[in-house]
C-alpha cells in the first residue's frame, strides 16, 4: 500500500511539472521558420552578387588575387552549406551551425571589405602610372565589393538577432527548468516520497 501511495504521488507531481514546463516552453521566443528562411534568402542573394565579384578579382590581380580569393571562397562554400542544410531544416539554425553561419556572414562582410579596399588602393596607383582602364575597373569593383559587404553586414546582423533570441530562449527555457524540478522535488519531499538524507 505504501508503494502504491508513492507511485501515485510520484504521478501526479511529474504530469504537474511536465504541464508546467510545457506551459513555460510556449512562451520562449525562439526564431521562426519564416524568420530563418527571410534570412538564408538575404544571404543566398549576397553570395549571387559576392560570387563574380571574386570571379573578377582573381582575374584582375592574377597570382595575388587567387590567394586572397581562395580564402573568400571557403567563406561562401561554409555559407552555402548552411543555407542548404536550413532549407531542408531551418530549426538546424537553432544550434551550433547558426552560429557558425553568423560568423561566416561576418567574415563575408569583412573580405569583402577588404577587396572594396584593395581595389581603392590598386586604382590609386594605376591613375599615378596612367592606367586609366585599368583603374576605372578597379574603382567599379571596389564600390561592387563595398555594396556587397553592406549586404552582408545586414545579413550577418539579422542572423546575430536571430542567434540571440535563440541563446536567450534556451537559458529561459533552463532557468524554468531548473525552477520546475526544484518544485517537483520540493512536492517530493513534503509528501515523504523522496527519502531525506
């Protein structure tokens, strides 16, 4: 008879503690499908833009360009992936992968950067030796790479909003469990089914 009187109690303190914390889970704000695909559609639109834009960089500057541009296309590989993994599941961003995926749309952000930059700065020395063309192709790659690092600075700050919202919801989500078990072993300890040691 003790036993079942333990069972019973035990039942009914874990189905309140589960309704509680089901309850407490409603309302964490994690990002949506909808939000997360919003975003993997910015980004997909900057890769298209960023994409012959290192094209025309490796061509432009030959041997140097290739190093600088073999760096920036392991950046846009690592942000394809991910964009193809949240499309099939775009709660996979809720996890380590989106952070990785913020970095990466950051590290976009600052290569290209860094190509409006060297571009500016090759232009500069093609008009002093007289290099007109030359230097008129170097400003419009510059000013595309700036735009496009733009793009990616908003992108990379949608994604870091949304990674936020999911870190804060998951130590919500924690803090109410932790709160929840502390209850429930509390109830546990004033029916007496939980030994005092």
């Amino acid at each position: 008879m003790p036993l079942l009187r333990c069972c019973s109690i035990l039942l009914c303190v874990l189905s309140l503690c589960c309704v509680n914390s089901q309850a407490q889970s409603r309302d964490v704000n994690f990002p949506t499908d909808e939000e997360i695909k919003l975003v993997l559609t910015q980004a997909d639109r900057a890769i298209q833009q960023y994409k012959p834009l290192l094209d025309m960089e490796e061509t432009m500057y030959g041997k140097k360009g290739e190093d600088a541009v073999a760096k920036d296309r392991q950046v846009v590989r690592g942000i394809e992936t991910a964009i193809k993994a949240f499309g099939k599941n775009p709660q996979a961003f809720n996890g380590p992968l989106g952070f990785s995926f913020f970095e990466w749309l950051d590290d976009a952000s600052r290569n290209a950067l860094v190509c409006a930059s060297s571009g500016l700065t090759e232009a500069s020395v093609n008009m002093a030796t007289g290099d007109q063309v030359k230097a008129a192709m170097e400003i419009s790659l510059s000013q595309n790479c700036m735009a496009v690092s733009t793009l990616f600075y908003t992108v990379s700050e949608n994604a870091g909003a949304l990674y936020t919202r999911y870190v804060e919801g998951e130590e919500k989500l924690a803090e109410s469990s932790a709160q929840v078990a502390q209850k429930c072993a509390d109830a546990l300890k004033q029916k007496g089914a939980v030994p005092k040691n």
